[in-house]
C-alpha cells in the first residue's frame, strides 16, 4: 500500500522571453487560440472547498487500483485536541462536496456533532467512477441482467477499507475508532447493507439510502436470513430511506421486503430507523434523506 499526499497548488515555471520583433504576430494568434479554448487553460483557479486534505492510497486489495481519498475535517479542529467520530462516504467523486457541506451546516446550526468526512474516490472521470462503483459495491458477479461485467468486487474493496483506508484514517487524524459510520446510495447502499449482514462490527452506524437491493435476484435477502440464523442481537443504528417515485422493481419492492424481514427478527439491540419521502425519485431523494440521516446517527 502506497500513500501519496498530493500538493494544493501548482508552481508556474519561468518562461523565457522573447523580443523579437518577428515573433509578435504569432503570439498573438497563439494567444486567440487559446482564449477561444479556455476550458483547458492550465491558469483558471477552480474551486476549493475549506478545511478539506486528499491524498491517495494505492491499494493491494483491490488490483491496480489508486484511490484517491478525501477529508473534511471539522472547524476548529487544528485548534483542539478533540476525537472525532468518521463518517466514510461512498461515491465520493459526487457526493464528497455535497455531505462536507450539509454536514458543515447542521453542525454551524448545532443539529449534529462534530465529525470527519472521508470521501473514497477514484478521480477519473464519470465513466470510470459509473464503472469502478459497480466492481466495488457488488458482492457477486453479475447473473441476472449482464449489465455489470465486473460486478463481484465488494469483499476486496471492504478489505481495502478495513486494513489499509481505516488505519491511514486512524493514524493521521484523532479519530473514535469505534464510532465509524458509512453513508451509502444505490449501489453504495447495497454495499452497506451487505456490511451490515456480513462484518458488522467495521461499522457503529450505517445511512443507508435509495438502495439497489435488485441486485442479482435480491440477494441481500439471503444474506441477512444467514446471519439472522447465528445471530439474534445486532448492536447497531441504521437509517434507511427511499423515495416512494423511485423503481418499483429495482428499490421500492426488494427493499419493502428487506424491511420487513429485519423488522420480524427482532434483533436485539439494533436501532432501526425507515423513512419514505414522497413524491422524490432514486436521487432527488438524497439530500433530504442525507439529513435526516446525518441527524439521526449524529444527534448531539
């Protein structure tokens, strides 16, 4: 496992300068061919967002993968001597931004406690992240729709968290290490369900949000029913929600059904929470349920 801390701003060379008269008219056409392709201009300054750290981690787990790993860490938190409960977001190539900042919000507001947001990203584009997400969310091949070639990934990915993001995590920043929570839509909820049923213990809490429980034949089902049969208490929070214009096939039905099969087992000690947000789709639905999510498991 390689860590490598990337820097938060380029250095501008020294460029040579030129006097020749001869040359004027060319850097002038260089130059309005430029203008006229800002969008790859090298000097625009994008936008940063405050109190944030990234770096990346090239994982042994997961086969040439380089993932590229982003923080948020409370305000004050340099200032302090404070532990701070983790919230591990999937998805982070889009959803980082958004959770680093509702959760900035509800703590300036005192709706939530403080915590530190880790974003797990791969940097590379939509396609690549649309790509990477279903190897590492899935916890089997794809059989059902072959929409998925390189489904099946999700115990090499929770290796990758457990044994190499965790302790990195736990290492440079004051974290409770038993206070950690994982934040998942769609596939990432499915894989966060699947945690729950399957390694419980990597995780206190879990926000499990829009989740794709379809997923080869609504397996998830199976799974929970095996661990039901050796487990009677499971000393966990879940929030869970989805809303009620999402797919019916997909979502609504595998997870109406996955509801139900936890509610009648009846495990001991597990706080389960369910809410249905009518009339939002499988993504409209997740800044609301991010929320209330977030203030359900951060109460203060």
């Amino acid at each position: 496992m390689k860590v490598t801390y990337s820097a938060s701003c380029q250095k501008l060379s020294n460029k040579k300068r030129f006097y020749l008269p001869s040359l004027i008219p060319i850097l002038f056409f260089i130059c309005s061919l430029r203008l006229q392709g800002q969008d790859s201009l090298p000097l625009v300054k994008q936008v940063s967002l405050a109190n944030t750290e990234q770096f990346t981690i090239d994982s042994k787990y997961v086969p040439d993968e380089n993932y590229i790993i982003q923080v948020s860490l409370p305000i004050g938190y340099n200032r302090s001597e404070r532990s701070y409960p983790v919230l591990y977001v999937l998805d982070g190539d889009k959803s980082f931004g958004m959770i680093k900042e509702i959760t900035d919000w509800l703590i300036w507001s005192k709706e939530m406690k403080n915590i530190i947001v880790v974003g797990i990203s791969y940097g590379k584009g939509t396609q690549v992240w649309w790509e990477k997400r279903a190897r590492d969310y899935t916890q089997f091949e794809d059989t059902a729709y072959y929409e998925y070639p390189n489904a099946g990934g999700a115990d090499k990915f929770l290796g990758f968290m457990k044994n190499e993001l965790f302790p990195v995590i736990n290492k440079n920043y004051r974290t409770i290490e038993d206070s950690n929570t994982i934040m998942g839509l769609s596939f990432g909820a499915l894989l966060s369900s699947y945690v729950l049923f399957t390694q419980p213990e990597m995780f206190k809490s879990y926000i499990i949000i829009s989740p794709a429980l379809f997923f080869n034949r609504n397996s998830i089902l199976k799974t929970e029913v095996d661990y039901f049969r050796k487990h009677k208490e499971l000393n966990k929070m879940v929030y869970l929600a989805y809303g009620d214009s999402d797919n019916k096939d997909w979502v609504i039905d595998p997870t109406k059904e996955f509801i139900q099969i936890v509610q009648q087992h009846k495990y001991d000690s597990l706080k389960f929470i369910t809410q249905v947000f009518k009339g939002e789709t499988h993504i409209s639905v997740f800044p609301g349920a991010l929320t209330r999510g977030l203030k359900t498991v951060f109460r203060p």
